[in-house]
C-alpha cells in the first residue's frame, strides 16, 4: 500500500511517499525557517504564504521521486492538527482537492501522533506493545501510553511552555539565532566538548522534578535564564556555558519523569519523538538511563532528519491508523491535543 503523506502544521511544507508503512519511496521538504530568522520566531501569516507557493512543487516533487504517477497512490494523508491554521488549511485543502480529483481516500492525520510514527520507518525492530512515547516538539510535550495503535493513554505533559519552546526562549535570550534548539545544542556541545572534567551543569532549576506525577514546567527557566543574562552582555564563552546549562536543565526533567514512567509502566518500547527529540544529549542520556534499567525495554530514538516535521511520519501514522473518513468530514482542527 502506498501512501502519499502531507504535512504543513507550521513552517515545513512536506510530502513523502510511502510503501506498506515502513519503506520511504520519497521526501520531500520545503521550510520557509529562513524566513523567520529575522524575526526571530514564526509569523504565522508568512508561514501560511510560504506553505501556500510550495504544496503544488512539493507533492509534485514526491511523486516524481517515488517515480510515480498519482495513479499508483493508495490513499492521501494529511496533518489536520495541531498547528497554525493558516498552514494546516493549505495541506488539508489541498489534500481534500486530491482526493476529489484522483478519486482516492484521505486519512486526517495527528500531528502529535504522526512524530511518534517516525520510530517505525526502517527500522529492523518495530516497536512492540505497550510502549510509552515521549513526543517532544516545538509547540508540545506530552508523554502517552500505547497499548495498541489505537489505544493511546496520556500519562503526563507540560504545564506551561514546551521543551522546545523553552530551548527557543532562551536561545533568544542568549542572542542565538532561531531555531533556538539545534543553536543551543551546537553551542552545548562546544562547552561539554571543553570541559569534561567535574562538570557541574546545575545552575537552573528543575522544576516538579521529585512530583508524584509526570508534568513537566518549563517557564520558569526562561525566567531563570533572563535573571542570569540580565546583566551580562554574553560573548561566546559565556553563551556556550549558559546553553549547556539549559539544555541539561531540560533534558534532566525529560529523562527524569520519562523513565519514571517506564518504572512504573514496565513497557517493551520506549519512543522518542518530536524536534527536541534531535538534541544529542536528550538521546545520549535515554541512551544510558535505559542501559541502566534492571528490566529491558527497548529505545527507539528516529533518525534526526524524521525528528523535526516531515511527511514520511504523516503517512506512516496513517498506514497504521487508517479510518474511512469522506474527504468532506475533515476540518483542520489547530487546537488537536494528542489524543484527540
Ligand atoms: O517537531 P518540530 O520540528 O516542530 C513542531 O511540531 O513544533 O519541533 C521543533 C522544535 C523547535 O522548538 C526546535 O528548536 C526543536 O524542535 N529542536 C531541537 C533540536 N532540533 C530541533 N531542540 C533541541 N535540540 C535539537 N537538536
Ligand atoms: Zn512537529
């Protein structure tokens, strides 16, 4: 079964063609990020106009890559939500008009759910039941529970702002450029790089670290960090320093209550996903923490490019999920939590 994937919740313009959920025929991705290096962040209206000049090159492209005809597609998936409308309507609309022409179905498609799914492209081992998933992204964190595709449980999340929110905040605050994830990582990097012995990183707070529970809070280290940057104009060396100690304080807290879970939950699979997902340290620490676990559960970390938004993950998600659904019923849906 061949699915044509596409995926347009923010500033990426994706498609991607895959067969039978596991092998990518192609993908494709356009961003308008350079674009929102000047401001500093997404404006939503330049993010829909992009996503708007690149659906039609974007689909086409795919296709081409697969070296196939809209003919050889089985079914369209498409994001439908969370997202900014703006940029979910052009992938939705287009996908609805698709469907129509080519007289195919369309699978609506989560976009929480769609990260997770980038764990079960290519992989020798597919993920078994149940496994806990860890979706870490821009505009969310949430931590679920799966018993099955269909059976999704959410355990825990963000209170306030995301991890990946809270690694763009503050890498505004340290003057690095968006997105502030991958620049704070290469800034980290430098400094773990230079400083291996008796490293200390515990300048920042890890907030609802010892709670019953698994929440997360990530604003306050946005405060915290604009307390520490107030009066310092950094140069270099300090923003590498200061950019390993957020992002440990974040990866602490993600690893902390995830394993947690994985403690009390007893899972054969630990997915992680979404763009913070990428962050080297995050999967060295999993990497370790699970080694370390009296019990086995086997991680899964997705390749670094299927992290940040593409469409392999959208038609993979819906390769597993399918559900007839008329191209009519479906509607963007900005506000989609992760379980719906
Ligand atoms: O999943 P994603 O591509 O888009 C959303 O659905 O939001 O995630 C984007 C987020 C951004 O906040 C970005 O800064 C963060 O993922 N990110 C990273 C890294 N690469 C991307 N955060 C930490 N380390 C990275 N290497
Ligand atoms: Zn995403």
């Amino acid at each position: 079964m061949k699915i044509l994937g596409i995926e347009t919740s923010c500033d990426e313009t994706a498609a991607a063609v895959v067969a039978d959920g596991k092998t990518v025929l192609s993908n494709v991705i356009a961003t308008s990020a350079q674009m929102h290096i000047a401001t500093g962040g997404i404006i939503p209206e330049t993010a829909a106009r992009q996503q708007v000049k690149f659906i039609i090159p974007v689909i086409s492209k795919a296709l081409k890559e697969a070296k196939l005809t809209y003919k050889d597609i089985d079914a369209i998936a498409v994001t439908y939500g969370p997202g900014l409308i703006g940029s979910l309507l052009v992938g939705v609309e287009t996908a609805k008009t698709l469907a129509y022409i080519w007289q195919k179905p369309v699978i609506p498609v989560n976009h929480l759910i769609g990260h997770i799914y980038a764990n079960w492209v290519n992989n020798m081992y597919l993920p078994k039941f149940p496994a806990i998933a860890l979706v870490v992204s821009g505009g969310h964190t949430d931590l679920v529970l799966m018993q099955s595709h269909k059976d999704l449980k959410w355990i825990g999340g963000t209170r306030d702002d995301a991890s990946g929110e809270a690694f763009d905040k503050c890498a505004r605050l340290l003057d690095l450029p968006y997105p502030g994830g991958p620049n704070i990582s290469a800034a980290a990097e430098t400094y773990l790089k230079h400083n291996t012995k008796n490293l200390k990183l515990e300048m920042f707070p890890r907030p609802m670290i010892y709670e019953d529970n698994f929440d997360w809070s990530f604003s306050g280290l946005k405060t915290a960090a604009l307390r520490e940057t107030k009066n310092l104009t950094p140069n270099t060396k300090d923003r590498e320093r200061l950019a390993a100690e957020v992002q440990e304080a974040i990866v602490d807290v993600l690893v902390n209550k995830t394993i947690k879970a994985v403690k009390i939950y007893k899972p054969k699979s630990l997915l992680l996903s979404g763009g913070v997902s990428a962050n080297n340290r995050l999967r060295e620490r999993f990497e370790s923490s699970v080694l370390s676990l009296k019990f086995s559960v086997k991680l899964f970390l997705p390749e670094k490019s299927l992290c940040t938004d593409n469409a392999v993950m959208t038609a993979v998600a819906a390769y597993y999920r399918k559900r007839n659904i008329a191209w009519k019923d479906i509607a963007t849906a900005p506000e989609l939590t992760i379980t719906g």
